[in-house]
C-alpha cells in the first residue's frame, strides 16, 4: 500500500491516537453520563429523549458536545507532550462539534505553542512529524469547511459545493478558502506526494474561483479529469424553492404518496437524537408543505435509514425507521402506522418491535412465505463481543411481529450494511442478498416450507459467487440489462481521500470498488463490473437507480462520504449505455456534490413523465451538516409509461411483483422489465413504477407476475399516461393527473 495512493491515513491514525488519549482521560478522571439506553417502558418517545438527554461520548463517538464538555472539565495533562496530543484531540472535537471558530482558535493556539516545544524539547521527546502534519490537516479542513457552510448551506447553496464549481457560484467571501488553499500548499511542501492534499487543494481553489489558474502545474487535477462522458442534460437544483431544503445530518429518504391524493410526497430522517423526521406533503404546485408537527412525528428523534410498505394492507403506505447504526449499543427502531388521515402513529411497542435494541441502519419489506402480509429483515450491527444477530420479522396479519432469524437461517451477524429481496433464480419465493463491512456477503436462498412444515433460508453466496466486495454498503436487485433476469449491485466502502485524486489522475489506489453481478440465470452469477465501466471508487453510503433519460435503462445514483471532515468526494451519477456499460455523467447533470450524500429516492414528482431525485445531505458529527436537495429533472424527448400495482391475493403494494413491457422501437420488438421495489438500501423511491419507454411507437403490452404467483397480461396501453392494475382485475384503470413544475418557474 503507498503512500501516493493512500493520502489521509497517516494524519487519521494521529487523531484515532489523539482521540484515545482523550477517551482514556475522559473514563480514568470522572465518570461519563448516566446512559439513557436503559430507559425502559414501551414509550418510545421517552427512550429517545433519554438518549439524547445523557449521551455515552465513550460509546458514541459522534456525541461530539458531551465528549466536549467532559474534555473541557478535566484537568491539565501529566507532560506537556501528553497536553500538546490531548489539545489535538480537544480541537478535533471542538471542529466535529460544529464550533469551527472556536477549532480554528484551539489549533492556531496549538501551533504557535508546538512551534515553541519543539525548539526546546530533547530530540526523543519532540512531537512526530505526523502530529504537525495532523495539526495542518484539522486547520485546514476547518476553514474548508466554514467556507463550506457560509456559501453552500446558504448563500448559492449546494451548487458552491459542486465538483467543479460552476462559474458565478464561487465563495464570495473566499478568505476562509483561500486560507485553507495556502495550509494544503504548507503540507505539500513537507509531502509533495501526498494526494489527500493535492485533492483538497484543488477543492479549495474550486472554491475561491481561482482553479484551474491558480493551481500550480505540478499539483493540478486537470478540468477534463471532471469531463462527462455522455451530455444527460443539467438537473438544475430546486430545493430551496420547493419548500424542502431542510438543513440536517446523515439519514435516510423516501418518496412516495403517504396520503392517498396521488401525488409523491418526501419524508426524510436525520440520525442525530434531536433531529427531527420531516414529512413534505406535496402541494400539487411545484411546492411542498411541512407538516412534520401536525402528522404526529414529534419527538420521533433520529433515524439513520427509513424503509416504507403498506404492512397492514390498508391502503396506506407505513414507515420503518431504524436507528443505531456505527454504535455498539442498541437505539429504539420506530414502526409508523399511517392513519390514512396525514398523521402517523407510533405502533412499535405492540408489534412486537421495540424489544430488544440493537443498532440497525438497514431493513427490507418482502413477503417471505407468501401469505400476503409482507414481513420485515432488520440488519443489526456487531462491532464487539456481544453480538447483534439480524432478523426477519414475520407479519402475522393482525399488526404483530415475530422474529424467526434463527429458526429459519437468516440470523447473519457483523457489521451488517445493507440489505435487498429479490426472487434471484425465479422459484417464485424472494431471496435477500445482505451486504457487510469487514467481512463477505450473503446470499440467503429462500427455500420455502420444508416437510415439516417450517421455513428455511440457506447460504448460497460460495455457490453464486457473490462473496464480494469484504467491504461493502448499500445494494439492490435490478434488471440493468433488461434480459428478465435479477441481477445484483453492491457498493464499495473503502476509501481514502487520496484516492479520489489518484483515480482522476490515472494513478492507482486501494479503494474497494462495487460489484456488479450478472445473473447467469443457473443460480450463478458473473461479475461484470470492469466489463461495464463500473469499476469506480463509489465510495457510496445513500445511493439509488432509476432512469434520467427514460430511454429505458437503469441508471445509477451514488451518494458519497465518510465521517472524518476531509472526506470531500463528489457525488456520483452513471448513465447506463443500452445494457452495454456505464457512462460517468455526475458533471453534465451537475450531480458532484462535495457534501455528504445519504438517502436518495427517484421519481415523478412533478408528473411530466420522468424522475426527478432527492436526496438527503449531511455527516454523522453534529457539525457537519448538509442541505437536503431536490433535482428536477430537465426531460429528454422519450416516452414513458406509469403503473401503480395493486395487490389483493399479494401483498397491498405489490412488493416482489415483476413487469415486463413489451413495445416497438425503430421497428424492432423490444422488452423492459422491472421489479416493484423502493429500489437501493439506502434510499426509498416510490412503489409504483415510472418507467422510460425511450422511442416506443404504438401501444404497449403490460405482463405482471404478482407475488402471489398470478400471472396476468394486460394489451392496449398507450404511452405517456398512467394506469393502475389491480390484481385479478385483468385490466388496466387510466388515470388523470395533473402536471406542474417542480419548485415553479419555466421549464
């Protein structure tokens, strides 16, 4: 492993060492906060605000204020090399905090006093080069990243965080940047190598406007390292004006029409024990309307992930919302039962849901047994000793879970990421693909009831070779070469900084890239990920697919980050060219966003026929907060067709359904097949289907295989227009709706 391709490790391993020394002084020199997770009771409101209340910084380590507080109440350190470390740790924390002028301060402090030690200090006790190299790191972030609030939290907003800054969105006050741009100078002086610097330097001109003049040759990423390889057209960014530019941190979204009036609305979470769940009921204007008090969400604090499903089968869409995840202790999960009235009850306790606790950022709807009642897999997470085995909730119809993990085979334990359902080899029973850090995946084959009138799930991933990658996040089932098999994506999440650079120069690094594997249609599966062009640092956590051109193709959408305030990489989107390969198309739709990229849903919102994306922005330390954003979608000329399933024998929303449409382009038969689904791990796009038809000619030709096992056929649909199938029905209801434009103004 090199140094050039790996930038950042060495500067991470000084604060890991620095924040230990701080966590050891916080646990030996006073005793941390009473921790709330023992609150007991079934009110789950209670439970979270008595987490919230008396946070464990030694067991969160993203409780960057009480970690704070504790640190500033200790006394002085023993030595003063022990004391320079422990301010280190104390400014990293105070920059996490959100207290950027206050870190700023600490570690110009810090500086000038290393600067002193070092000239008097014997030479065995002199601070390592890495400490200052540290020092710089955590001074420079923080002034990027209070350029960073100031101009892309508010002033152009997210597009002056953009990969390259487009032209008249540059940090007006740019001192901040530019003061950042001379401190990646300093460090490439002592490490002219080091590409972490190099990257954040060309970040930070970016930023001041001065980029690509002001950089110097030898430290430049050239502009065409940025250029698109296929023009999809801009999404221009219309958060702010549609009402929905909610401020936040890392957490999940969903898109979809929670009160029954047709029209898509947005609910988002944000995973620190104060933030608010927000639900933006679209107005039919281009607008939304937050209505997070009135449906009855407060209080609901928290949620890294959310995963919605009719589990009642009442007509109304509910949410899951799961929290936890990264910590070795449990948090509270939240199950919402729609009222069908735009409010939403807290059911959690009377499920069967809330006991016990385990940290758990993933979860999946699917009907397992096929009673029509759609059952649950919970991902849990085992970062130590104790163990937190996943599990699979049946749904036994009268609004109560039971956990069968053991029983059936699908108790997997580690770092569980992600999770998907999908009928893999067409048995007719859905299967899950789980994806983990730090270990293989698993494909669980759904072998249905065995003779003595039990369930079995067993391991088919040596078999199917779907192991990789060991370190993986968010996946999904899709059909991307439209050949009517499942086939399966799954991201990387290992990365440094530097590396990001490395792969736009052309130089190699140690990221571990996705996978992408082909369903062979055997029970295995092949992977094509080079053979596609995928093979791209997709440094991914919230992610999604749909499709930006409607040509019929599913495309990809990648959002991008890490914890540590220098993990600055952009956003990422790729077209999918005809089944054939991916094209990088982040720049032309002005996708790259530099900030934290969670929970990302695809679809109409607007109803002009094509999808428009939401995404959730923001880390996981309480400073670093995001812009939640909205892309309207700028049309491409090519038809489409919308169909909402309903199930009567299945499953109410018609989860696992698959559709085949059949239609004439260029005069040639062709076919396109989806899953009804809400689409990737780590972002929710709505149950029904918008789907892009390219260049159809005449009328299309709907084949839906329902969960249930019913197969229907359904003739004479026409394009651009909107059916809904009901189940049994034979037939195809029209439905009338209303366009308008997304956050208004002209199109």
């Amino acid at each position: 492993m090199t140094r050039r391709a790996r930038g950042g490790t060495r500067q991470r391993r000084v604060a890991r060492a620095a924040l230990a020394v701080a966590a050891w002084a916080l646990t030996s020199g006073c005793a941390p906060p009473e921790r709330g997770a023992d609150a007991g009771g079934s009110d789950i409101r209670a439970r979270l605000q008595a987490l919230a209340d008396a946070p464990d910084p030694v067991r969160n380590r993203f409780a960057n204020t009480a970690m704070l507080e504790a640190m500033r109440a200790l006394p002085p350190r023993a030595s003063e090399r022990e004391e320079l470390l422990f301010r280190l740790a104390l400014a990293e924390q105070t920059m996490y905090a959100g207290e950027l002028d206050e870190a700023i301060r600490l570690l110009n402090a810090l500086r000038a006093d290393l600067n002193r030690y070092q000239e008097r200090a014997a030479p065995e006790d002199r601070a390592p080069p890495s400490f200052r190299w540290a020092l710089l790191d955590f001074l420079a972030a923080a002034h990027l990243r209070r350029s960073e609030g100031e101009h892309c939290l508010s002033g152009a907003g997210p597009v002056a965080c953009a990969v390259p800054v487009p032209p008249g969105a540059e940090h007006t006050r740019s001192d901040d940047a530019r003061t950042a741009a001379d401190l990646y100078r300093e460090m490439l002086a002592l490490d002219p190598e080091h590409l972490g610097a190099r990257w954040l330097l060309n970040v930070a001109e970016m930023f001041t406007g001065r980029y690509p003049q002001g950089v110097e040759r030898r430290f430049l990423i050239p502009p065409d390292a940025f250029r698109a390889e296929f023009d999809i057209r801009r999404f221009p960014e219309v958060a702010e004006a549609a009402g929905v530019a909610t401020v936040g941190h890392v957490g999940g979204a969903v898109m979809d029409d929670f009160d029954g009036d047709g029209l898509m609305d947005l609910m988002a979470t944000s995973w620190q024990l104060r933030d608010p769940v927000r639900y933006h009921r679209n107005r039919g204007d281009g607008t939304f309307e937050d209505l997070t008090g009135s449906a009855g969400l407060e209080g609901l604090w928290g949620g890294g992930n959310l995963v919605h499903a009719d589990y009642d089968n009442d007509g109304d869409l509910d949410v899951f919302i799961l929290r936890g995840g990264w910590l070795p202790d449990g948090h509270p999960n939240s199950l919402l039962r729609n009222r069908g009235d735009g409010t939403f009850e807290d059911v959690t306790a009377e499920a069967g849901l809330l006991d016990p606790a385990h940290p758990s950022q993933t979860a999946a709807w699917f009907d397992y047994d096929g009673d029509g009642w759609l059952d649950l897999f919970v991902g849990n997470e085992t970062f130590e000793d104790e163990p937190h085995p996943s599990q699979l909730f049946r749904n036994l119809g009268d609004g109560r879970f039971v956990d069968v993990a053991p029983e059936v085979g699908a108790a997997v334990v580690g770092i569980v990421k992600g999770v998907a359902a999908g009928d893999y080899d067409d048995d007719g029973r859905p299967d899950l693909y789980v994806s983990r850090v730090r270990a293989p995946n698993v494909l669980l084959h759904n072998d249905g009831p065995s003779p003595g009138g039990g369930w079995s799930f067993s391991d088919r991933t040596r078999e199917a070779g779907v192991g990789e990658p060991y370190d993986a996040f968010p996946v999904w089932f899709w059909d991307y070469d439209n050949d009517g098999r499942l086939d399966i994506y799954v991201a990387g999440y290992r990365t440094e900084y530097g590396d990001v650079a490395a792969e736009y120069l052309g130089l190699p690094h140690h990221s571990e890239l996705p996978r992408l594997y082909r369903n062979n249609g055997d029970g295995r599966f092949e992977d094509v990920t080079t053979r596609v062009r995928l093979d791209r640092i997709q440094f991914a956590m919230g992610s999604n697919y749909g499709d930006l051109d409607n040509d019929g193709w599913l495309d990809l959408y990648l959002g991008t980050g890490d914890a540590y305030f220098q993990a600055l990489m952009p956003n990422r989107a790729f077209r999918n060219d005809g089944g054939v390969r991916f094209q990088d198309v982040t720049t032309a739709g002005g996708f790259g966003l530099l900030q934290k990229g969670h929970g990302v849903s695809f679809g109409d919102l607007d109803h002009d026929g094509d999808q428009d994306i939401f995404q959730v922005m923001g880390g996981a330390y309480e400073g670093d907060l995001g812009r939640n954003v909205l892309f309207r979608n700028p049309g491409h000329g090519h038809r489409w067709i919308s169909l909402e399933l309903v199930g009567t024998r299945s499953n109410r929303s018609a989860i696992g359904a698959r559709v085949w449409l059949e239609f004439e382009e260029g005069g040639a038969r062709r076919s396109v097949h989806r899953m009804v689904s809400a689409g990737s791990s780590f972002g929710g796009s709505p149950l029904r289907l918008d789907v892009g038809l390219g260049e159809a000619e005449g009328e299309v030709r709907v084949r839906v295989r329902w969960p249930s096992g019913t197969e229907e056929v359904v003739e004479g649909l026409r394009p651009d227009a909107a059916y809904r199938l009901r189940e049994g029905s034979g037939v195809a209801e029209r439905l009338t709706r209303r366009t308008f434009t997304l956050g208004g103004g002209g199109r």
